[in-house]
C-alpha cells in the first residue's frame, strides 16, 4: 500500500512540476534584472530589442533577448550574460576576458569572435573560421575544435 501511495504521490509531484516547467514569457527590458539591462546599455546601446523573454524551468529562471541586429544573448536569473551570439556581426571586445583577448589576437590576428559563452567552468568562444576554443576558469586553453 506504501509503495502504491508513494506512485501516486510521485505521479502528482511530476504533473504539477510539468505545469510549471518551460513557462516562457514575453518581457520588456524593464523587467529584465538590472544588471542584465545595464549590460545591454553598455554593450549595445542603440540597437533595438526585437523580444526578451523570461524562461522559468521547475526551479531556475533565465532571460533570453534577440536584438534587431541577430545579436542573441542569454542571462541568468540574476542577469549575469551566459551566452552572446552576433550571428551577423562580432561580439563587443570589452565582454571578452583581457587575457583570452590577448590569446585571439597573438594566435588569430584576422579572426573576429561571433560568439561567446560562459559557465563555472568554463569560456566558449566562436571564431569567424568556425574554430570553437575553450578556456578554463584561468583563462588557460583547453580545447580548439574545428
């Protein structure tokens, strides 16, 4: 009878998990987190923001925002950026680390970053010859894949 409960129990806990997960909602700048609209402002002043949306999964939230320009840019839910993606241009120079600046420019002088990721771990970043590099949280290279 325990485990027959329990099932049910569980089966409840997963719909309503269900209901509440994957929740986007469109927002406008002024519901993103500060930080997140002050990165915006400082990084892509003038372009114009062609949706923002807030994603709530069953226990975290995130904000995605798609500028005019293609530009893509991932938050999270204290409006740290994750992920900045300029599908038709390049990433802003002063979001990428001095030290992994350095490495593009000695090692890929005529490349352009279009993108550029960042976990605990981890930065990504995507060159205009489609190589994708690595760095660990030292700034160090740990990976280049073509």
């Amino acid at each position: 009878m325990k485990k027959i409960l329990f099932f049910v129990f569980a089966f409840f806990v997963l719909g309503v998990a269900s209901i509440y997960a994957d929740n986007d909602k469109i927002i406008n700048k002024s519901q993103l987190p500060a930080q997140a609209q002050q990165f915006l402002n400082e990084n892509f002043a003038g372009v114009k923001i062609s949706y923002a949306k807030q994603e709530k999964d069953f226990l975290s939230r995130s904000y995605e925002v798609m500028l005019a320009d293609g530009t893509k840019l991932e938050f999270s839910s204290k409006g740290n950026w994750e992920e900045v993606d300029c599908r038709y241009g390049e990433v802003p120079t002063n979001i990428i680390p001095a030290p992994i600046a350095k490495y593009i420019k000695d090692n890929y002088p005529n490349e352009k970053v279009l993108k550029i990721e960042r976990d605990r771990s981890n930065y990504e970043l995507k060159l205009s010859n489609r190589l994708e590099l690595t760095f660990n949280q030292d700034f160090k290279i740990i990976d280049i894949d073509n």
